[in-house]
C-alpha cells in the first residue's frame, strides 16, 4: 500500500477550540487535510484563544485526535511579556521588516518546527499565514502553499483610515506598506497562494504579479448548523463576533450608533443579542442600549441563533469571508450585510441574503425581514441551499485536497 504524503502544517494560531472566525476555518482544513495526508501540526497559541498553560494542554490533547502529530503549541511572546511587545515594534521600526517577522520569533517554536522536519520530513508543507514569512528559510525544498484569509496589506489600510489618533493611523499605514512589500516579494515565489474569494485572488494577482492561486473558500459545518425546526423570536435579531477583532468591534459600534436606533424607533418590541466575547466594559455600554443584551462568548451559538429573525452583518472593514455568514446560512437565517460584509461569497441580494450600505438602508432591510414573513422564510431556504451544495467543509476540502495533490507533482520551493 502507497504510504499517505506528510503535511507540515504551520498556524499563527492553536484552533482549538474551533469558536472563532480563523481558528474554525483552520481546525477544518486541518481535518479535511487527515483525510488524504499525514498532518504534522506546529503551531503558536493566542492568549485570546488559550488564556493560561492549562487551556493550553487541553487544546493539544484535543487537536491529537484531529491529526496524525501535534507539537506542543508555543504561547506567541510577546502577548505574555509588555517588554518584548515594545521590542517587537522598535525592531520593525529600525530594521524596515514587517512588526509579524518579529511577532512570531520564538526559540521553543523553532525547537518544535526543527524537531518535526528531522522526525517527519514532510512532502508538503501548508503555511496557514503569511505572518509566519519569517519561517520559511527553515523549510525543506518541497511545494509551499500559503492561506491568505485576506490580503492583510489592505486589511491594515482600511482599519488606518478609521484610526485615532494621526501619529496611530500613521503608523499602522506604515506596516501595511511594509507587508505589502512581503505579499509582492514572496507570493510569487511560494507554489500556491491559497485565497478565500476569486475577488481576493485578483487583488493578489495584481498586487504581485506571477502568484500561482486558488480558491478555497470559507467553509460550514452543515451537520452542526442546521435548522432545527424552533420557532424564531419576533423582532429578534443577532449579530455574531467577538469585539477583540477590530472589524467585529466597528461593526457593532456602527450597528449600535447609526442603525439600531433607526430600528428600535420604527419598532420597539425589536431585540437585538450580541453573540462573542468582548470586554466587560464594553458589555455594560452594549447592554445599556434600549433592546440589546450582549451574551458574550458562549460554546454553543446554534440556540441563540435559532431564535434569530434575521442575523445581521453590519463589516466596514474586512476581507476574506465571513463564517458569521456561512454558519447563518447553514442554520436557514435571513441575513441582512453589508457589501464588504459578504464580500467574495455567492451572495444574490434578495435571494438569499439582503445588501446595504448605508444605515437607513440597512436598517429599513432589517425591519423588511423582521415583518414579512414570507421573505424571511425564501431568503432562509435559498441560503441553506447554497450552504450545503457549495460551502459544506466536505466540498471545500475536496477543493484543497485536490489543489494540493496536483503540488506533490510541481515543487517550487521558495529561495
């Protein structure tokens, strides 16, 4: 029997558990991955995702039975130390790198990485962030894929142009055009770029001409998220995403200042839950607003969104695709975003999802959905459909697997 091609599988975060927008998506390529390879998993750990060592060691016990080998998960220095967070960015600033070459520089990670290329010497290897460039002159000459959740370089420029103070705004443009200057010398040269949208392929084709892409998009557990036959709450509507990402957090300020009063003013018995972890200070603001309550993080989202009438996606910044989106769709919710909310996903307006952009815009589709019925239920049936028939992660991992296994036949390793 043909032995099964290694994986060497590099994440910026540990996805484990699978409860947010990238640690999701990189827990399901992972199991997707096991299905045809071997997966050796080496992997930094994110305070936001495993609070302390004890978090820690019960996410590794629990990625071993997801993959073949996983490597102890390395805490990312500088979120555990102030000093070296300074460093990290006095050292960006003198050398002209890009702050994540020096964000992800750790000792126990490169005992780690170096002790799974001697055990394992792997055929592929799938860097699932471009913030791990640093890493690549350790890597064997065998095909190196690269994940973009999205075209980070722009990513910081849109959050730059909503920043604060200017000496802030400036800074983060800075980074943006160092990293722009990562994404055009090195995706060229990696075997394949891996993108969550045609529309981010393109940007990236443009951006460094000669990058080799795909298309693997985000992706639903449409086993897990299904509708399950509850009666939806009238007037409810929900919105899903923690405030420690900016785009989350814009979104929700936006949502609360400029839309939800126009909502709650057309219809009081309107209510509004805010589904993610956020800052207890900013829970006690959120929950003072006439209608809202904020439920913070919780391990299973699936009965707060099947009371949901609408869910609602209200991103200004953003790319990639969005899982709050793919998970709704697969429950058979009616979704209100906005145009860069749904960016790169097959989203028809009045099919299977309603797009605005405005506040009085968005917030008129909200109260459309909310009162008539018969919309509600065709926008919910189309988005289900397309849910299972296009992002179940079984057809998204056969696009990956397929991509990958024509690799092992084409190696260009980056230099």
């Amino acid at each position: 029997m043909t032995a099964r091609p290694r994986l060497l599988f590099l994440a910026q975060c540990f996805p484990y558990p699978p409860h947010s927008g990238v640690a999701s998506r990189t827990f399901n390529i992972l199991q997707q991955l096991q299905v045809a390879y071997d997966v050796d998993l080496v992997a930094f750990s994110r305070a936001n995702h495993q609070a302390d060592r004890f978090a820690r060691e019960a996410a590794w016990q629990g990625l071993q039975q997801v993959v073949a080998h996983v490597a102890e998960p390395t805490p990312i220095p500088n979120e555990r130390f102030a000093l070296r967070k300074l460093w990290d960015h006095a050292c960006s600033v003198i050398s002209g790198r890009a702050y994540t070459y020096y964000e992800f520089q750790s000792r126990p990670f490169a005992d780690h990485l170096r002790a799974a290329l001697r055990a394992r010497p792997p055929d592929l290897v799938h860097l699932d962030s471009l913030d791990l460039h640093g890493w690549l002159p350790e890597l064997p000459a065998v095909p190196i894929a690269c994940t973009h959740h999205s075209i980070e370089s722009e990513l910081l420029r849109l959050r730059a142009s909503w920043l604060t103070p200017a000496v802030r705004r400036r800074y983060v443009l800075l980074q943006a055009d160092r990293l722009e200057r990562v994404e055009r010398e090195l995706c060229p040269r990696l075997t394949l770029n891996v993108m969550m949208s045609e529309v981010d392929a393109q940007r990236l084709r443009a951006l460094a001409p000669g990058a080799a892409t795909v298309v693997v998009p985000n992706g639903a557990d449409t086993e897990y998220f299904q509708p399950n036959g509850a009666e939806s709450v009238a007037g409810r509507v929900v919105f899903v995403g923690p405030t420690y990402s900016y785009p989350n957090r814009d979104a929700v300020e936006f949502l609360l200042q400029e839309i939800w009063p126009r909502v709650r003013g057309a219809d009081r018995s309107a209510s509004l839950r805010l589904i993610g972890r956020n800052a207890p200070e900013d829970r006690a603001r959120y929950d003072a607003e006439p209608g809202v309550t904020s439920l913070g993080y919780l391990p299973d989202i699936r009965p707060r969104l099947a009371e949901a009438r609408c869910c609602v996606v209200p991103i200004r910044i953003g790319g990639g695709t969005r899982l709050k989106i793919l998970d709704a769709w697969a429950m058979g919710k009616a979704v209100v975003s906005t145009s860069i909310g749904c960016e790169g996903l097959d989203a028809v307006d009045g099919e299977n999802i309603l797009i605005r952009d405005t506040p009085d815009a968005i917030a008129d589709a909200l109260l459309q959905v909310l009162r008539d019925a018969r919309l509600c239920a065709h926008l919910g049936r189309n988005a289900r459909r397309l849910a299972t028939e296009t992002y179940s992660w079984s057809v998204v991992g056969q696009r990956i697997r397929s991509a990958y296994d024509a690799l092992l036949g084409r190696p260009r390793a980056v230099r």
